[in-house]
C-alpha cells in the first residue's frame, strides 16, 4: 500500500510534463509514493511523454473534465494516506519539496497543507508582486481563532501544489457545486469543521500564467462571485485586503523579478482586478448575459 499518491491532471502540456515528472521522480523519501497521472483528452504528445514515466495513467474524455468532480475522481483511485496534488505545469524546485510538503502532517490536527509557488523568470510585475504577497517565505497556520490577524490570507489554498488527509478529503471533499476555484471551497470547508492548513514556504515550485488586463479582470471576477457563494466576504477580509490594496497602490506597484531587476509596476492591472473582483462579489445586480462575457471559467454557463 502506498504511503502517499501524487495527482497531476494533465492536458496539452507536453512543454512541461516532463519536467514536472523528472522533479517528481528526483524526489527523496523515505516513504514509497506513486504517481497518477489523469489526462482529459490530450491532443498533443503529453500521452506519449507520460508513457514514458512509472505511472498509473488514466484518460478521460474532454468533455468529462470539471475542476472539481475530476480531482474528487483521482483521489477515489489513490492508495495513499496523503493525496498530493500537483500541477503538470508546477516544477519542484528541490528534492526535497515532497519532505517538506508532508512534514507538517506529523500534526493529527493539520487537514491539509499547500507550499510556495514561485513566479517563473517570464512573469510579469503583476505576478511576481501577486506571488509574492499570497505566497510569502514566512509558514502559516490557518485554524480557527487565527481569520482576523490573517484576514483573506486565512482562506487561501491551491491545488497547483498541495497534500491532503486522505481521511479528511474522505469526509469533506472538493465541492462539485462549484465549476472553478474549488480549492477555497475545501478550505472553508475544512477550516469550518475545526482543522487546521497550513502554508510551507519550504514545499516551492516555480509556477506562473501571465494574464492580459482582460483576462486579469475575468479571473478576478470569478474569484469575487466564488467569495459571495462561499459566504467568505466578511468584515475581517475586507478590510485585510483592502489595507493589503492600499499598501501596494503606495509601493508604486513596483516588483522585481526573479534576477533582481524591477519589473513593469504593476498599478494599472491592479485596478482591473480590483473592478473584475468586485463586480464578481456584487454580480448579482448584473444582467446574466454580461456576467457570461465577464467570467473566465464560465460560471454562468
């Protein structure tokens, strides 16, 4: 029996599987891992290149892929006691990436842990600046008693590179009600239950999208209209974030890359996800035909 079951969902990432594989397998442990590899219809050469590797592969159809109902399906198929997910995209940046991941479990009351992403050498101001804030290089522990000195950071959590309880995942799941973001769905889920998660800095990949102005405002509106349905905007949150706002309007937006040099600042496409946020929060005083062509991911599909 596996101690712990890496999942990686793939599609059309034959640029960076490998990679992302090879860190994998480079991995020290000293306990046994497998790795399972779910492809939803691949059209380019990531199959083959998966091939390659010892993994249990599976392939599902494209049109059966959903954020959620998907990653419920490869933690069903795991044998591990820990489930780690990790994006095909998302490269370990040390061997000792899965240690680090899993040392906090040796806590009965940790549910989940997520580590660093690390804004790649392409990324943008805007990333490395967002990155650098949700992503910081202290640990955190997130359990309840603890949301007003962490404000919105209290609820932050991603599956680009993260392990779960098995047992926990087993009694909360991800919810299959949400269509994208349902990585803070289980995190309130399992905060509010009385777990802890924690942020291992220790745990860090390089991982990173640059986005348009546009395709910064849709993200960020989808992220708004998640928080209203999950019931996560409060007073606490506002105003941690909006202080967090403030204080990098007043740095200038400036954020400096991964050599040292100062990226382009990033004010102007704070302001559109600050507008595509908080549309997403109030969107229900928007015509549903304007909310379909405001979303990234089709939430009012």
């Amino acid at each position: 029996m596996a101690e712990v079951t890496i999942l990686i969902l793939t599609k059309n990432v034959q640029g960076c599987v490998a990679g992302c594989l090879d860190a994998v397998f480079a991995q020290q442990l000293a306990a046994r891992f497998e790795v399972l590899v779910i492809d939803s219809g691949s059209t380019d050469e990531t199959v083959k290149i998966v091939q390659n590797y010892p993994v249990h592969l599976i392939q599902i159809p494209a049109r059966a892929f959903h954020h959620a109902r998907t990653r419920n399906y490869a933690a069903s198929l795991a044998r591990g006691e820990f489930l780690v997910y990790l994006a095909a995209d998302a490269c370990p940046a040390s061997d000792r990436w899965l240690e680090q991941l899993l040392m906090p479990f040796e806590d009965p009351k940790v549910a989940a842990v997520y580590g660093r992403q690390i804004a790649r050498m392409d990324a943008t101001g805007e990333r490395v600046q967002t990155f650098s804030r949700i992503y910081p290089e202290h640990r955190m522990v997130k359990e309840q008693g603890r949301k007003r000195e962490l404000g919105f950071l209290y609820y932050t959590f991603s599956t680009v590179n993260a392990a779960i309880r098995r047992s926990v995942w087993e009694e909360h799941r991800f919810p299959e009600e949400l269509k994208v973001f349902e990585d803070l769905g289980f995190a309130k889920r399992v905060l509010d239950a009385g777990w802890k998660i924690v942020y291992e800095p220790g745990a860090a990949v390089y991982h990173s999208h640059n986005h348009s102005n546009e395709g910064l405002f849709k993200r960020y509106f989808d992220i708004g209209f998640t928080w209203r349905e999950l019931g996560m905007w409060d007073r606490q949150t506002r105003v941690s974030m909006l202080r967090q706002g403030l204080q990098m309007m007043l740095s200038g937006g400036a954020a400096r890359g991964g050599n040292g040099s100062v990226r382009s600042r990033a004010v102007g496409p704070m302001v559109w996800k600050a507008a595509g946020f908080v549309l997403g929060l109030y969107h229900g005083v928007l015509p549903r035909a304007l909310k379909r062509r405001m979303s990234a991911f089709g939430v009012f599909d």
